[in-house]
C-alpha cells in the first residue's frame, strides 16, 4: 500500500515530467519539479542534495513582520573553527540565493546560539555575504532608471488631466 507520510521527497528525471503529472495531486508538495530542484537530469546531484541538504525554513518575525527569521542547526559543539564556518558560509549563501546581492545585504545580523543553555554570540555575517558583480549593479540601476521614468511619467499624465479639468470647470 502507497502512504505519502512514508516519503519525504520525491524526485524524477526531466524526461518523465509528462508521465508522473497524475501524479501531482496525490504528492503535493512532495511533486518534483525544478523550482524544489526534486527534477532534473543529473540524478547523482539531485539525490545528493536530499541526502545531504538541510532544509531551512523562514518565517516572519512577530515584531516586525518586513524580517525573517531563519533557525538552523550550523555545528556542534566538538567541530573545530574551520568546520564551523564552512557551515555558516553554506548556510549563509543559500539564503542568499534569494535576492540579488546588488540590491544590498539579505542578512542584516545573526546570532550563534549554544543549546542547552543561554549563551548567544552576536556573529559578524559581512566576510560570509556575496559581493554584487558590475553586471548585477548595473542590472538593477537600469531597473530602477525605468521604474523611475515611469512614475514621473505616470506623475505628469496625472497632473496634465487636473490641469485639464480644471479649465473645463
């Protein structure tokens, strides 16, 4: 008998996407595709990174709902220095995969803390965070150049139709 609850993912090569679509709703949010990385071709890769990935989950933070909160387990306790930062370093670069690096820092502070007990660390996260490419900067000036021609342009229709019917009273 087929349980769902005996999974946790589910992956498939990219040549049977059409085959396994029935499929969709019995799955759910366990139904492979590109955006969860559950399809692709290189099966090595894909079953490797279930394998071994951690799987961080953001939920937004009661105070102030603009930021995120993310907890995750980076290390323990017996891990050297080294071993440490190459985990906050993975962890780090994978929540910022999310946002463009030119759009300025996704990680605004981090904080270690030591379970059991109350010992927290504020951590440095700047030497960890992605530095933005010209290519990047000028991407994003060029999107705020055209944001920005439109607003003023939106602006001025506006006002020519107030002038407009302002005359006609």
């Amino acid at each position: 008998m087929f349980r769902i609850d005996d999974y946790d993912f589910c992956v498939a090569h990219t040549d049977m996407a059409s085959s396994i679509l029935p499929l969709r709703g019995i799955l759910r949010s366990r139904f492979p595709n590109k955006i969860n990385g559950g399809l692709g071709d290189d099966f090595q890769e894909i079953i490797g990174k279930f394998k071994n990935g951690v799987k961080l989950s953001i939920r937004g933070d009661p105070i102030m709902p603009v930021w995120g909160l993310c907890d995750t387990i980076i290390g323990r306790l017996a891990m050297n220095d080294d071993e440490l930062k190459a985990n906050i370093a993975a962890v780090i670069a994978a929540l910022c995969k999310h946002r463009n690096p030119a759009l300025g820092p996704f990680i605004n502070r981090a904080l270690i803390m030591v379970i059991p007990g109350d010992a927290h660390f504020a951590l440095d996260v700047n030497p960890f965070l992605p530095i933005p490419t010209e290519q990047e900067i000028e991407k994003i000036g060029k999107r705020m150049k055209k944001k920005k021609k439109g607003l003023e342009s939106a602006k001025s229709d506006n006002s020519e139709a107030l002038s407009s019917s302002a005359e006609a009273q």
